[in-house]
C-alpha cells in the first residue's frame, strides 16, 4: 500500500471492504454524539487515544463504560479519543488480503497511529479479539518486542482486576474506575512528550508504574515453587510498588457522564439511554466480584439523575431510560425517582427500566411507576440458588416465601411472564440444591395461576455456570468440572419436564458447563496462560463470548500444547477445579482492591458454616477493608429533594391544567 501520513483517513481503502461483508454499517461510523477532532488539537503534545471494546460494535457502542471515557477524554483540549471494535472474521480477512489495518469508527483512522490503545474487559473472554486487533494494527502482540513510537496498550474494566492473565500482551493495566483515571495518564503522556519524550517508552512507563494506580507488568519478576505455584511477585525497578491500587471516583454527580450518549446506527444489543444512579453494592453476595470490586457504595443524588435523564433524552431522542447499577432497586430514594420520572415523562412513551432486581427491594408500586408510559415487559429477578442453604452459602438472603410473594404480586398486578436467574456450581452445592429450582419454578407458577386466574402464567428459568472469580471469597474455590455441571443440569431440566401440569409453562435455558470451564481458566490464570490464550488465536479462535463462535476443543488442544512447554505440572484443572489454600499467593495479590485477604478468607469460612453477612450500608462496619484502605466512604442519601423541574411533559400536561382548574 502507498504510504500515508499518521492520523490520514484510511475510508478510501476501506470503502470497497464494505459492500463484502456483513453489517458494513458497523464500520462506518457517524453515529449522533459521535466526536471527530483535528488530529493536532493540541498542537504537537496531542495526546491521541484509541479506546477499544473487544468485542463485536452492536455489543461494544452501547457500552456506558466506554462511553463515559470517550466523552471525558474529547472534552479535553489537546486531547482525542476515537472507537475501535472487534471486527468480524469475514471483515478481518479482507482487511489482511488489502492491507487494511485496524482502525478508528469515527475518523478510520489506523489504530497504529494512536499513542494509546486503552482495551475495556468487562469478561475474559475478549482476549483472543485483542490480539487479533494488535495484529491487525501492525502493534508487536508482545509488550517486550515493542519499541519507541509503538502504542502503548493499557487494559482495564472489571477482567483487569486480575492482569497478569494477559501480562505478555498489555504494557500497562489500570484498575477501577476510568474517569481520573485516564485524565491522570493523558496529563503523564503530555509532559512526556512535551520534555521531548526522555528515555523512550520505558521511561513513560515507568513513570506511569511510579503513580502507584497503573499495573505495568514489564516492572515485576514472578517467581514459582516446584509444584507450580507462585512464591511471590515483585516489582524489579525503584520507585514501583509492590501492589497497585484501585481507582475510586467519589461524588458521581461530579461526573455526569456521558452527557451525549452515542446513538448507534446499526442494531444494537440495548437501544435505550442509560444513566448509572449509584455505583457499588455492599449486600455481600459472595459469588459476584462487580459488587466486591466497586465498593464503596456511591449514590448519584435525585436531583443529579433527574438531569441526566433529561439531558440524555433531549440528545438522543431514545424511548427507554435505563437506571443502571449492580442493584438498582437499592438506591436510597428509588422510590421518589421511579415516581418523580414516571410523572415527568407522563405522555410521552419514555419506559423506564431497572436492568436486574432484587426480590426482596421489589414492589408493586415500583413496577407500576417503572411501566406506567412504556411497555410492561418480564420481570426478571435473580435468586442465584436453588434452596434456601445454598442461598446462606452464598449470602444471598431471600427466602422462598420473599421469593413467592414477589411474584405473586406482579402475577396479580397483570404481569404474565417472570424470569429467575440462577446459578449451577455453586460451592458446597449438591444435586439435590439444584433439584429444588424446579420446585422453586413449580410453585412460581401455580401462585401465578392462583392469584391471575389464568392459565397463560409463564416462568423462565435461567441458568449460568459458576466462575469463581478473583477479589471474591470463593476465589480459593475449586470451580465444578464441565461434565458435573452438565450432568446437573440435566437432572434438572428432567425433574421440570416430568411435571406434565406445570413444565409446560416454565422455560429452560441453559449454557453447557465448557465455556465456564475456559472463563475460569482466563479469570484465575497467570502469565502462563498467556500461551494459551496466543496459542488458541493462532488456532483461528475470535469471539469467544459468542456460543456460535466458541470452540471448548480448541481451548484444550491449545492448552495441551502450551502447558506440556511448562517447566511446571500444570494443566487446564490446576487452574479451575484445583481448591487453593489460604496461603497460597495469588496472581492478582499484585492488585490492591481495597478488600483484606484475610477478611475474605473469613467470609469463606462464613460461607462454609451457612452464616449470612448484613449490608454494611444500613448495619455497622464488617471491616473489608476498602474505606480506610482507599480512602473513601459510603455515600448514600436520602438527600430529601425532589426530582427538579416539576413540569410535566406531554400529555400530562392537559391533565395538569384541569387539575389546577379543579382546586381553583
């Protein structure tokens, strides 16, 4: 290809790509709220960012996380930030056959070009579209074959909590939330380069290791005992710590992001605009690692959310407002903000929706407000386990009778269809606690028909494999083999098909136990499996988040090979099944989110003797950890103020006059 200057629009080359393959809407970018900046904005210090969601374009642009980063970085100055995504295989071998590199939605320009590439994991199973992306962008795979002028790789988002998986491919990770975050690394590639770029990128990034809150993996030495553990990990330069702490953005109303929401044009996975109302949760359920790693709980206020939404709305035009969180239901006043939305958008067909619910934060005014101007669609409630004992281990405190009440209600209220989510795996689980989520769907369904008088009550019950996850209490679990979990589930999906009566009205779905198996082995792994992970993109494996995509053999022949390299006795098992004693070293030991280990350790020996933990948000401290460590607190309300302005939109508005009129 001719040669071209850094920053050059590559659509000329591009163009005749697209009629070949499909959805070439998704590479074409020019979305509403999309940002395209000079390419020296700032002058020669530009600092230029490629933000990239490793992952298909209709699953990556609804993205809040990615969003938010966007918008942030564009507002500065002399900085810009453009989108990159996965592209598709048939895209992938055009792009190679025409010399195509990887490239920008916004301006298409080539990835290579940027000073960074910032790559947002919220699941491991995006490795594999990382290095087919770096590949692409003509960017070595691995950190130590880079050299000065090459990007710079920074992964974060929630699979970055344990980053030495992928140490062989990223220069640096940074962990925890973004928004300062990137703001603090653009402010360092600035100076850099404005001191004219003193000791080439390993002086950058050594500076960036130096803040104490970026993991570069280049500056740490790992070392392993004879059975194939780690005996420690430590830093190998001065001024590098020996663990990396965790960004916490207090005050969210100080970061109303994003302010212009991107509006796809191609079909996305959520078309809808979303504002987050609080970040963390603190109810302690011990499987889930979002809830441990974003604690503290931070409350966006009523009034703070309340412009959001309108802003969002009158920048996209879009007909639902997501309120997003880890458990929406539990922001303190959510009451007063279901019902300050509900009466502000009376009329004018904008639903609200809160993404996932508690059954016992659930209420019928609730949903009421919630499906008042948009449409009722299923309700969706997560019990996690099957039977009470399974739900203490976990520390998910709903009963059976919280669970039948719920759903009796919204059957009464005039809602046919309810979904439960549940978890297969679990530890300490037996067949029998799984069984009992037939029982569980039985019962939903005759309350159902009882208090609706009908017959067209439907349960969908839904079923996911159980990961263990780092920074969680079960992370010294050994995780439940493939062949168990599938066994399980078969058990289960007979016992609800037996019930001629009921099973023809609760749905089954379920994922088979192998892409757990390779989740475990990327979420728990450490730089070993980074051969594994290469070995398999070598293979052909690409999204591996994608059922139709995912292949379980080619996972285990690539590990087979990588690990019969290893100087260790380690394989696929050592890593998922194998329980891990308390003293055992961990990966990501190297990462500091807040949480004390040993207070972990005690809330697994508490999951063990079916002892439930309160949420710390109502109840004393439980000492975790992450107040005093990271030098935050729970922000919560209530604020006491009311959803502002009181204006009614639409429709309501006839109805307001009359009103008036009345009391006149």
């Amino acid at each position: 290809m001719h040669t071209r200057t850094a920053g050059a629009s590559l659509f000329p080359d591009l163009e005749p790509l697209l009629e070949q393959v499909s959805k070439p809407i998704q590479y074409v970018g020019g979305e509403l709220n999309s940002t395209v900046k000079d390419w020296n904005v700032g002058g020669e210090h530009t600092v230029r960012w490629a933000l990239m969601y490793p992952d298909a374009y209709e699953v990556g642009v609804p993205n809040q996380g990615s969003m938010i980063l966007y918008e942030v970085l564009n507002e500065c100055p002399d900085a810009l930030a453009e989108r990159t995504y996965a592209v598709w295989p048939d895209m992938e071998a055009l792009m190679r056959e025409s010399g195509v590199p990887q490239f920008t939605v916004d301006a298409h320009r080539a990835v290579g070009d940027f000073d960074v590439l910032g790559v947002s994991f919220s699941t491991e199973l995006g490795y594999t579209n990382l290095l087919t992306a770096l590949d692409l962008a003509g960017i070595p795979l691995h950190a130590r074959d880079r050299v000065d002028g090459d990007t710079i790789v920074i992964a974060g988002g929630h699979a970055a909590f344990n980053p030495e998986t992928i140490a062989d491919f990223v220069d640096a990770a940074i962990i925890g939330d973004g928004e300062e975050a990137v703001l603090m690394v653009t402010d360092l590639v600035r100076a850099w380069k404005s001191e004219g770029m003193p000791g080439g990128r390993r002086e950058l990034l050594l500076r960036l290791a130096r803040t104490g809150g970026v993991y570069v993996p280049a500056f740490y030495d790992v070392s392993y005992l004879p059975d194939g553990r780690i005996q420690r990990i430590a830093p190998t330069e001065h001024g590098v710590p020996w663990r990396v702490s965790k960004h916490t953005v207090m005050d969210l109303d100080a970061w109303p992001y994003p302010k212009q929401p991107l509006v796809p044009l191609a079909e996305s996975v959520h078309e809808r605009m979303s504002v987050e109302i609080f970040r963390g949760c603190t109810r302690g359920c011990r499987f889930c690692q979002a809830g441990m790693i974003t604690r503290p709980v931070r409350e966006r206020s009523i009034t703070g959310i309340g412009e959001m939404v309108e802003k969002g709305l009158a920048a996209t035009g879009f007909e639902e407002v997501g309120l997003l969180s880890l458990s929406s239901a539990d922001h303190s006043e959510i009451a007063d903000i279901t019902k300050g939305l509900a009466d502000r958008y009376e009329g004018t067909n904008t639903g609200l929706s809160l993404p996932s619910t508690r059954v016992d934060a659930f209420n019928i005014d609730l949903a009421n407000e919630l499906t008042r101007n948009g449409r009722r669609s299923g309700l969706t409630f997560a019990p996690e386990g099957g039977s009470e004992r399974i739900r203490k281990v976990i520390n998910k405190m709903v009963t059976e009778d919280d669970l039948i009440k719920t759903v009796s209600a919204a059957y009464g209220a005039g809602w046919r269809n309810v979904k439960l989510y549940f978890m297969c795996g679990l530890p300490t689980e037996t067949d029998e606690d799984v069984l009992q989520i037939a029982e569980l769907a039985k019962r939903v369904i005759e309350t159902g028909r009882q208090v609706s008088g009908r017959k067209d009550i439907r349960c969908t019950v839904s079923i996911g494999g159980f990961v263990p996850k780092p920074h969680t209490p079960f992370q010294w679990v050994g995780q439940l083999s493939s062949d168990e979990t599938d066994a399980r589930l078969e058990k289960l999906r007979d016992a609800i098909r037996s019930d001629r009566r009921l099973g023809s009205s609760i749905g089954f779905r379920y994922h088979d136990g192998k892409p757990g198996i390779v989740e475990g082995l990327l979420s728990r792994g450490d730089r070993r499996v980074g051969a594994v992970i290469e070995q398999v993109w070598r293979d052909g494996g690409r999204f591996d988040g994608w059922s139709e995509h995912f292949s379980y053999d080619l996972w285990m022949e690539a590990a087979d090979k990588a690990f019969s390299r290893s100087e260790w006795p380690i394989d696929v098992d050592w890593y998922t099944t194998r329980e891990r004693e308390e003293s055992e070293f961990l990966p990501w030991d190297v990462v500091d989110s807040g949480l004390d280990k040993e207070w972990l350790w005690q809330d697994w020996l508490d999951a063990l003797d079916e002892t439930e933990v309160d949420d710390c948000r109502w109840t004393p401290c439980f000492d975790c950890g992450v107040c005093p460590q990271m030098n935050t607190e729970i922000e919560i309300g209530p604020t006491g103020k009311v959803l502002l302005p009181l204006t009614v939109l639409g429709a309501g508005k006839a109805a307001m006059a009359e009103q008036a009129h009345t009391h006149a």
